[in-house]
C-alpha cells in the first residue's frame, strides 16, 4: 500500500462529511425559514386575538354607557324651564291704588328703596362663622373659625334698622354653579334642567341679573369666573375682572383681585360708572378645602374678610344697600356637597346706611344664635332684591320676601308686607300656572295652592272693600300677609314634589340594558369553554352589526314618535340590537356554551361576597358602613385561603399559601387604620386620614409613611421576583432605581406641600409653588415615560447562567439554566403595575399614598396565595373577585366616601398650577378611584403570575378573569341602581343612595376603561416580548 491510498480515503471521508454537512445546514436553514414563518404568522394570529379581544370590552364599556345613561335620565330629576320672561309694565296682579307700573325709576311694580347695590359673595361663609361662639356641652371650647368675623352680629345687634344677619339656607346639591342659578332665578335645583346643561351654559329662564341688564343697569362683576358661563356679554367689559375658581390651592389671588378693583368703584368719582357690583370671594372656600375650617388660615381668611366689610361700610352712600351672603357652607373638613346641615347652612347680611330694615319682634332684634332659629331659604332674595331695587320679580321665582327688608323702622309695617307678599305671590301663581299647562299636570297636583290662593285674595279684600273714611285695622294687613306667605310655603312644597317626579319607564329601560350586560358578561366570563380569543371574532362582529343596525331603527322609530327624546330613542334602539347580535353571535358558538353558574366552593364563595354587597346596598346602614364591611369580606378570603393552604401536599406550598394568607389578613387589617369618617358614621367612627377631624391637612407623623413608602415598597416587589429569579433584566433599573426615586420625589412633594402649608421657610407662595409642581411633573414622567418605555421595550426578565459541570464522565461539559424562567410572563406583566401604583401614589396624601402601597402589597401576596393554593384565574373567579373587593376597600382607605364632599379637588393641581383640560379632570379621577385602577390593572397578573411561557390559551384566560372582575362592578353597579330607584322617595335617596348609584355608575365606566385599553391591552407587549424569546 503506497503512501497515496490512506490520503485518498482520508479524502473520500472528509468529502462525504462536507456533503452531509451541507444538506444538515440546508434542512436547518429550511426548517429555521420555516419556523420563522410560523412565528411571523402566530404573531400576526395574535395581535388580530388581542384587539378583537379589546374590541369586545370596548363593547361591552359601550352598554354600560348606554344602561346607565338611560336610567339617568329617568331618575335625576328634571324640570321644565319657562322661557316667559316678567316685563315692568305687565305686573301679575292689579296693583294697590295710586301706583302705576312701568317705571324704573319708582319702582316697576313697587316702589324702590334703594338706586344701587353692593352685593358680595363670601363663599362657603357658614352662619356659625358668623356668630358669637356659645359653649354648649358638646363643644365647650372655640375653634379657629368662631369670633374671627363679627362685624355682621355687631352692626345687627347695635342698628337693626340698619342692618339684619340670618341664617341663610342653601337647597342640594351646593355646589357653587348650582348655588348661582338658584340666587339668580329663585328656583329649585334639580340635577338636570330641561333646556340646560349641568356643565355650567348660560342661564336662558328669567334672572335677577337679566332683569338689572334689561332695566339698563350698568352691571359689574369681580372675582370667581362661574358668573361669566351663566352670564355671558352682561357685565362691563371695561370695569369687569373674573379670576379662575378652580385653583382651591390659591388663597389669595381671587380675593385681592376683587379688593384692588372694588374699592375704587366705591370712591365718589366712580359712582357713576356702575348701578350694580357683583363681588365674589373664594379665599374662604379654598381654605376650607385646602385645610378645613379649624385652621389658622381659616381663622385669617374670616380676619381679612372682617376688615374688608369694615372698609367697605366706611365707603357706602346713603342710597346703596349692601348685600353680603354665603352661597353655602363647608363641612367639618371643608368640603361641600350638600349631605350635612354645615354644608347648607350659609349667612345672609343686608346693610343700609339708612334705617330701612326692622324686626317684627323686640325678641327678633338680636341675630339667630344658630342656623335652626329664624332661617330664611336662598330663593327668597331674588324677589327681596328685585323688589328693593324697583325690578320685576323674574318669572321662575318662587321665593317670598323676607320680613325684615319689608317690616319697616317701627316693625309694624304690614301694609308693606301684605303688599309685597301679594306680588310675589300672584309671580308664584302664574309660573305654576304655565308650567302646568306646558307639562300637562293633572287637576289635583295644583288643587290644594289653588285653595290657598283663593283664601288669599279673600283676605286680601277685605283690606281692598274695607272703608276708606277710617283707618284700616292692622290685622287686616297681617291676616293678608300671612295667607300670601302660607299659600307661597306650600306651593313651594307642591313643586318640591312635582320635580321629584321621576320617570319610571326610562329607569326601567336602563335597568334592563344593564340586566342584559350582566347576563352578556357572565355567559363570556363563565359559561363558555375552551379558548374566549377564539369565540371573541364572531361575538364582536354579530354585536357591532346589531348595535349600528339597532341604532339605525332606533333613529327612524324617534323621528316618527316625536313624544319620546330622540337620543333616548337611539340609545335604547342600539343597545336592543346588541343585545340581538351577541345573542346570534353565542348561538353560533352554542357548542361551546355550558351553564355559567358556580360549580365550585370558591365559585360560590365569589358570587355570594358579590351578592352580599349588592342586596346590602338596599339598606342605608349597610351603605353607611360599607367600608368596615369589606375588610370582613377580605379577612374572611384570606382565611380560607390558609385553610385551604393547609391542605396542600407539597410542604412548600402549604408554607407560602399559610404565610402570604396570614399576610394578607394582617394588610387588611393595618390599611383599615386609614379612615375618613361620614357624618352618618359619627361618634361610632374615628377619622385618621388627616391629621384631625376637622382638618384637611396631614399630620406631622403623616409625612414620614411616603419615606418609608419609598425605602421599603421596591424592597418588598424585588422579594417577589427574587423569589422565581426575575430580578433581571430591566428590573433592577426600575424596580430598584426608577421606581424607587419616584416614590422618593413624591415624599419630597408632600413634604414641600406641608412646608408651604405651615410656612416652614421664609419663600414664597409661588416658588414653593414651582417647585412642587416640578417634582411631581418629574414622578409623572418617570411613571408613564419612563415606565411604559420600560415596559413597551423590555425583553423578558430572564438571566442566562452557565455552570461548569466538574464531573469528568459529563465530558466537562456546562449546564445551563434560565434564571427567571418560572415566572416569566408575570414578573414582565407586573412592571405596568408598579408604574400605575406610582402615579396613584403620588396624587394621593401621605395617609392615601401608603394605603396604596399596602393595597400593592395585597395584590402581590394575593397572586403568591393563588399559585400556593392552586387556584389559578384560568380555572378559579375567586382572583378577580378577590381584586375587585380589594379595589373597593382601599377607595375608601385612600380618604374616600361614597359623598360628593370627600372627593380630593385639589389633586388637579399636584402636577399644574392652574387648570388644564383634559388632564385636570383625569388627575381627580386618578385620585379618587386609584384603587380600583390599581387592582383592575392587575388582572392579568391572576392568570400570568408563575405559568409556564408557551402555555396554549393564556390571552383568552386573560380575556375571562377580566370579565370576571367587570361582572362584580356590573353587579354592584346594577344594583346601586336597582336601589336608588326603588327607593326613590327615600328620606336619604339624596344622602345615601344617590351618591351611591352615581359611585357605582362611575366605577364601573372607569374600570370598564382601564380593564380595555390599560390591562387588556397592556398585555400586547407583555405576550410580544415573552414570545420573542420563546416563540408562540
């Protein structure tokens, strides 16, 4: 063998291998093109699942809309606006002998007593703040706000002739806008008027201000800007200043914007300038809101107040009355909505330099002591007004004049009285007899006024018929004058009653809309097997169809019935076709349907917590209590948790489900400590959320829990993920860095807010300002910019780690292991919570600001005690249910009552210095409803906490726990509707269930939202990145 044949077959060899090594690398070039290609398709399968999917939660937000809408607009109260207008020389009645109407210049329908008018807005000026403090056994010693403005009770007190102080009574709801319409026009508030809009659009019913406009006043306004949306084009543009009312940070600006103009009005050289000046002052309000009415500020505020009016008395003619009123009180926290006597009980002042006022009684010459003696209502001072300045009463009024402007120097002047009664009265007659012929209201509805209008005018003749030649007795004049008054108090009554009338069928129609959304979401969320991303396509394309063909007929239907509204119409019309739609869409999937109703313990367990919750809505005690009720629920979740913990074969499992369920207990129980109190609560109830009862700012201690927030919060996330090794990646910059400075800048806000607060330094208002709002504009960024960059771009939190293997029959060859593995679509998914909770976080008080770390560390123990215990979304409600009670507990630790009054206004300015649509509305939803937010953002982390990555049906098991979650809300939601119409003619409908219904309507809109476009749709990125590593 020569030395050629072993390189020749060496060569045959190496050929051989480099052929075989050639067609490997082709198969696998072809099978990589191939697998590309299957991924490249999944990928597209999934993002086509994924936005049908939020398609379907769209919808469904879309019918609650629908439910909701229309049962409002059967049970918030309406009434019909007259566009009648009252002329000056077309009184109501006959006028007394000897005088004409038609002139301004006496008096259109009675004589003038005053040309000009000061009058002046102190908003939210109690009456208590206006009266000498009297110890009584439940308040024995004075708080900030007593004594500190008595120039109203000393001039009453010492020139009743000149002046008179009563308690001054405001109808719900008090908020400033509604308070304006009803001293303006003389009317009841409801919550809608027909022909306006509860958003503050001009006033277009007959008004006091129009009445000045058309007598060709010269009409001056300063201060808060609400007065320009309802009057616009009728002030002096040139003498005219308006400040932003929304700012309740701002003490001062408004204020001294009305002193630097209104006094040189007053001097003599501009008395010709201006008829009328409208002055309206919102420090005192804003100091209430900001921190509550026993405040030193306050106290300050009511100082400056007193010392204006001295100067402003000082500055008065002889021919101009002086008008001082409150438009509504405050409450012990400084809030407003009309839920507590506070709230409602404002000060009326008039002063004349001349004795045109009197009392009726020596025992009258001393102001009220309290706001339950003598009060008059609101209404009654645009006929007062009108008369005294000699214009017509405006034709909506039905308010009567008060006694003491009429009643004379001598007390005794019934003549006057009877008089001006008498015209008010035939004003009130006439409006109810066009509004009951515009409404078509029976015969009886009016039939007991009618009676009391014709006993009237039978005493009324007797001083019409009664012999001239001698004097006429004075207790004809009273007689008179107390009919007029008795026919106008129950005539008022009437059209309390006539308002309240609701209509029932559009609340039905709403309720059955609702009724249907529920069915629709329990048949998605539990009554449908396998994959819900693969049934979603044709539910959304047979719902979609429905609804624009149900709205098309609605349409028609509302053009040929013109008796019904046409909106109405539309709405009912679409909301009917959905239901058509899904209805066809479950029937083609009807293979995949199975009963939806509990078959499990744990199942059964989540619908009686949410029927419990929502028959307790029926009962005003349950509502009142509603915050120490769910902490029971959640305590009792958590002990069956650590029963069921305990049966668990693996010891680790029993261990983490008994630790985390004990956990959560004990969280439930230290977040409770944060309380605020409702009135109906007390003395059964201790407020903490703020540093005292009566105060709207945190304590000293308060301030330390955003420091501990930020040191210890992040800690606790990195346990969690250090526990399945995801702390990798992108998660150690922002769990560890980013998360942490947020949380640190936010402490740092509150701690520049309660230095500006109690002026630590020796800077200014508006640098503190400044600074503050660039802290929290910075967390902001942090939060949502950097956050969801964080979130949108993060490859998995995945470490790979190679470990040599010394064993020498191994080959010496490493081992390789993926750290993160076990848990990586929840620990990726997590991250778009932690970036929530921050920003909730920060617009929250300190006290609010832990609460939701704690609810943060709630939701985390809750997803170790479900993966412990087995009992994973995919197969369990009891997850979503859990988080949905989770979400409705921690509203309330977070400083929050289903009250108009508890809501945070001065969350729009943490990250603004003035108010900025749309953003300044979404701070206050953030703030008031950042707990629910919180867990429904959480949702998908019931099923994607520790599943494995390429696990089949994981979006359509996120799709189900999140129609689980809605279908609590929808229930609570139903419900608290359901209630607030059975119990429509409820002493407390307005206290209690109303304000509930509205809550529940809210959140269930709010959640419907963020669990569609935050959650839902937050798992696009989620399930991308997962997928880029590990295929589909």
């Amino acid at each position: 063998m020569d030395n050629g044949e072993p390189r020749t077959e060496y060569e045959g060899i190496a050929a051989a291998f480099a052929k075989a090594k050639a067609v490997k690398e082709k198969e696998e070039a072809q099978g990589l093109r191939e697998n590309t290609a299957d991924n490249k398709r999944a990928e597209v399968q999934f993002k086509a699942s994924h936005g049908l999917l939020v398609a379907f939660f769209v919808w469904i937000l879309l019918l609650h809309v629908f439910g909701i809408y229309l049962f409002t607009s059967g049970f918030l109260l309406t009434r019909l606006v007259l566009e009648e207008k009252s002329k000056c020389d077309f009184p109501p009645i006959p006028l007394t002998q000897g005088y004409e109407s038609g002139s301004t210049e006496r008096g259109c329908w009675h004589p003038k007593s005053f040309d000009k008018a000061v009058v002046v807005i102190v908003d939210a000026l109690r009456y208590d703040f206006t009266v000498p403090f009297r110890p009584t056994p439940e308040d024995k010693t004075p708080h900030h706000f007593h004594n500190a403005l008595p120039i109203f009770h000393e001039i009453a007190s010492q020139q009743p002739n000149n002046a008179f102080l009563l308690p001054f009574i405001a109808d719900p709801p008090t908020t400033t806008l509604q308070r304006l319409k009803g001293l303006t026009t003389g009317t009841l508030p409801t919550f809608i008027d027909a022909g306006s809009n509860f958003a503050g659009t001009a006033i277009s019913e007959d008004n006091l201000v129009a009445q000045l406009r058309d007598a060709g006043k010269h009409i001056v306004h300063l201060g808060d800007d609400t007065w320009h949306s309802l009057f616009p084009g009728y002030f002096e543009p040139d003498l005219t200043r308006a400040y932003d009312s929304f700012n309740v940070w701002d003490l001062h600006t408004v204020d001294n914007g009305v002193n630097e103009h209104l006094f040189p009005l007053m001097h003599p050289s501009n008395s010709s300038r201006w008829d009328v000046i409208f002055g309206h002052y919102l420090g005192l309000d804003h100091a209430g809101h900001r921190y509550g009415p026993d405040h030193p500020a306050t106290a300050a505020k009511l100082q400056q107040m007193d010392e204006v009016f001295r100067r402003l008395i000082d500055a008065l003619d002889d021919d101009t009355l002086l008008v001082v009123m409150g438009d509504h009180g405050m409450d012990a926290k400084g809030d407003h909505g009309g839920e507590s006597d506070d709230e409602i009980q404002a000060a009326l002042w008039m002063y004349s330099k001349q004795p045109r006022f009197g009392r009726s009684s020596p025992n009258f010459v001393e102001p009220p002591p309290n706001a339950k003696t003598r009060p008059v209502p609101q209404i009654d001072l645009v006929p007062t007004l009108s008369l005294l300045l000699g214009l017509p009463i405006p034709f909506n009024n039905l308010g009567a004049p008060i006694e003491e402007a009429f009643i004379g120097a001598s007390g005794h002047d019934y003549e006057n009285m009877a008089t001006v009664a008498r015209l008010a009265s035939a004003q009130v007659h006439l409006y109810q007899y066009e509004y009951s012929v515009a409404r078509g209201l029976e015969a009886s509805a009016t039939s007991l006024p009618k009676r009391l209008w014709a006993q009237a005018n039978t005493a009324w003749n007797k001083v019409k018929y009664a012999d001239l030649s001698i004097s006429i007795p004075e207790d004809y004049y009273r007689d008179a004058y107390a009919s007029f008054h008795l026919y106008q108090t129950e005539t008022l009554a009437v059209c309390r009653g006539l308002w309240a009338r609701f209509d029932v069928p559009a609340m039905a129609e709403g309720i059955a809309v609702l009724v249907a959304a529920l069915a629709v979401l329990g048949v998605y969320a539990r009554g449908l097997t396998g994959d819900r991303a693969e049934v979603t396509p044709a539910l959304v394309l047979r719902g979609s169809v429905g609804t624009l063909l149900g709205a098309a007929i609605g349409a028609c239907v509302g053009y040929v019935i013109s008796d019904m509204p046409f909106i109405q119409v539309i709405v009912l019309g679409a909301a009917t076709g959905s239901f058509a739609g899904i209805a066809l869409g479950f029937h083609y999937v009807r293979r995949r349907l199975q009963n939806p109703f509990p078959t499990t313990f744990w199942g059964a367990l989540g619908v009686v917590f949410t029927l419990m919750l929502s028959v307790g809505f029926a009962a005003n005690s349950f509502t009142i209590w509603e915050d120490a009720i769910l902490p029971f629920y959640l305590a009792t979740c958590g002990a069956l948790f650590f029963a069921r913990a305990l049966r668990r074969r693996e010891t680790v499992d029993r261990a983490l489900g008994a630790y985390h369920s004990v956990l959560f207990i004990i969280l439930t129980r230290v977040s409770h400590m944060s309380r605020l109190c409702r009135e109906e609560q007390m003395p059964y109830c201790k407020s903490t959320y703020y540093a005292s009862a009566t105060s709207s700012t945190s304590a000293w201690w308060q301030l330390l829990i955003p420091f501990m927030l930020a040191i210890a919060l992040p800690s606790i996330i990195r346990s969690y993920y250090v526990g399945t090794r995801s702390y990798q990646s992108s998660a150690p910059f922002w769990i560890g860095l980013a998360l942490r400075a947020g949380l640190t800048l936010a402490a740092l806000y509150w701690l520049l807010d309660a230095a500006d607060d109690g002026g630590w330094f020796d800077v200014s208002n508006d640098a503190m300002k400044t600074a503050r709002v660039f802290v929290a504009q910075v967390v902001l960024a942090i939060a949502y910019a950097a956050g969801y960059s964080t979130f949108a771009w993060s490859p998995p939190l995945l470490s790979i780690q190679s470990t040599p293997q010394p064993i020498v029959a191994n080959g010496g060859a490493s081992s390789i292991g993926i750290l993160g593995y076990a848990n990586v679509h929840g620990t990726r998914y997590f991250i778009l919570v932690t970036l929530w909770a921050l920003a909730i976080i920060l617009v929250q008080k300190p006290m609010g600001g832990g609460a939701i770390g704690l609810c943060l560390w709630q939701i985390l123990s809750l997803l170790e005690m479900l993966d412990a215990t087995d009992m994973k979304a995919s197969s369990a409600a009891i997850g979503p249910v859990v988080l949905a009670l989770l979400g409705s507990f921690h509203y309330f630790t977070t400083g929050h009552q289903a009250t108009l009054a508890s809501i945070q206004w001065e969350s729009a300015f943490v990250p603004l210095k003035a108010i900025r649509y749309p953003w300044s509305p979404l701070l206050v939803a953030l703030n008031t409803f950042g707990a629910q937010i919180l867990c429904a953002v959480a949702v998908p982390a019931t099923v994607l906490w520790k599943v494995p990555p390429k696990q089949k049906g994981l979006l359509g098991d996120v799709a189900k726990a999140t129609a689980t979650h809605l279908l609590v809300y929808s229930a609570i939601g139903l419900a608290t509707s359901m209630w607030a119409g059975h119990l429509r003619r409820h002493l407390m409908l307005y206290r209690i269930f109303n304000p509930r219904f509205m809550m529940g309507g809210v959140v269930l809109l709010v959640v419907d939202v963020v669990c569609a476009l935050v959650a839902l749709g937050g798992t696009r990125w989620s399930f991308l990145s997962v997928a880029e590593v590990f295929g589909w």
